[in-house]
C-alpha cells in the first residue's frame, strides 16, 4: 500500500470508533452519513492506488464487503459504498 494511502487509512480508521459511539447514542444520521463519507474516502483511495499496487482494488472490495456485513449484523443502516471506476489500463490513441 503506498504511504499516503497508509495514511488516509490510518486516519479513517481512527474516526470510527467516535462516529460509532456518537451513532449508537444518538442515533443521528448526520454520524450515519458521516461514517459512510469516511469509509468511501478510504474506498475510494485504495481503489486508486491500484495501479501502483496490484490487489488494493480487491482489498477495497474486501472491505466493502466487511462493513456491510457488520451494518447488516448489528442493524446499522445500509451503507452505500460505491468503488471508483477502474482506471483505464495501456495508452490511448487519439484520432
């Protein structure tokens, strides 16, 4: 994983504990909505980091797959986690 994405993931990861405790006490979307924000953040940069490190695409669905299974088991709303398009691999010719 290249190191700003090791950061970006450190990070997220660090906000959720909070964003769950303030979610469970609450129940405020805005906590539900900001954790689905920090979840796609981190999504979204290791989907990126594919093409400097093969694999980190199926991480990143790994991980999707992960949270929606612990919203599902512990009656969390949905997540709706959606991963970056693929980067186009080779060159393009243009006309």
């Amino acid at each position: 994983m290249p190191e700003g994405c090791k950061h970006t993931a450190a990070w997220c990861v660090g906000q959720l504990p909070n964003l769950y405790t303030k979610f469970q006490e609450t129940n405020e979307s805005r906590y539900g909505e900001e954790i689905a924000r920090v979840v796609q953040a981190l999504l979204n940069d290791l989907a990126a980091s594919e093409t400097a490190r093969p694999g980190a695409r199926k991480l990143a669905d790994h991980i999707t797959d992960k949270f929606r299974s612990l919203h599902e088991q512990f009656g969390l709303p949905k997540l709706n986690l959606r991963l970056l398009a693929a980067a186009p691999s080779g060159s393009r010719k243009t006309v």
